[in-house]
C-alpha cells in the first residue's frame, strides 16, 4: 500500500498519525519545550546542515542553542509549516520514510519573514503508543 497524502487506496491512518508524529516534533521546537523534544528524540539522530546529533539529551542541549524561545508573553518567535507530506509504504519491519516540504516564519520588528525553507526526510517506527522518529534528516533549500 501506497500512503501519500490521499491517495487512492493510500492507509490514512498512518499518514495522519505520522503527521501527527512529525506536528509534535515541530511544536516542541518552536514552542521551546526541549523536555518535550528530548523525550520525543530519545533514541533518534537529527541530520542537520551543520552535523549529526544523535539521543535526546544532544539534540536537547543543540536546539537549546539554535532555536530562539519564545517571549515572555508566550508569543512563539517561529512557526513551522509543514506541506507536502508523502509516507512511503512500510518496508519489511513496518518502518516508513516520509518527505515533507518545509517552511519557518519568524517575527521581526515588522512582522513574520520566512526564515528558512526545505525538505525533511524522516525515518519512523511504529511502537506501542504510536510512531517514533528514529532519523529526521534536515534539507534546506533557502
């Protein structure tokens, strides 16, 4: 079976709890919750430009460097956006890879700019209470 997006035939179920894997990743980030981030990045290796970080704890302790936090009143100072989103069919060990469009906004003095733009490719697993991302590989393309 073939899950991309909705596609015919495609299993919704797992594209939309895969979503929902990768929406919680990006709402700990740009929420500033790096325990949350940690704890869903225990056991994955993020592929950055920049490098290779790999478990919980170093991812936690390198987006706490590069992520901006947000205001004091709560306003998030990024926003990610993510379209595009194909799941492969899952392979032999039940695991997929999904690609993903991405695109930050973040505030300024006048108003939102884009940030940055690319592409995710991640590598999940699917465990007892739901996918985890055991590789999320960070294209940037502007």
């Amino acid at each position: 079976m073939t899950v991309a997006g909705h596609a015919p035939g495609g299993d919704s179920t797992t594209w939309q709890a895969v979503h929902r894997a990768l929406c919680d990743y990006l709402d700990a980030v740009d929420g500033g919750d790096f325990d949350r981030l940690a704890e869903l990045m225990e056991h994955a290796t993020v592929i950055l430009p920049s490098g290779r970080i790999t478990g919980g704890p170093a991812i936690r302790e390198v987006y706490e460097r590069i992520q901006p936090v947000p205001d004091e009143d709560g306003r998030r100072r990024t926003k990610h956006h993510l379209t595009n989103l194909v799941v492969s069919e899952p392979g032999e060990d039940g695991s997929v890879v999904a690609d993903a469009y991405y695109l930050v906004l973040e505030s300024g003095p006048d108003g939102p700019r884009v940030q940055k733009t690319g592409r995710f490719r991640d590598w999940l697993t699917s465990q007892q209470d739901g996918w985890v991302i055991q590789e999320h590989r960070v294209l940037l393309d502007f």
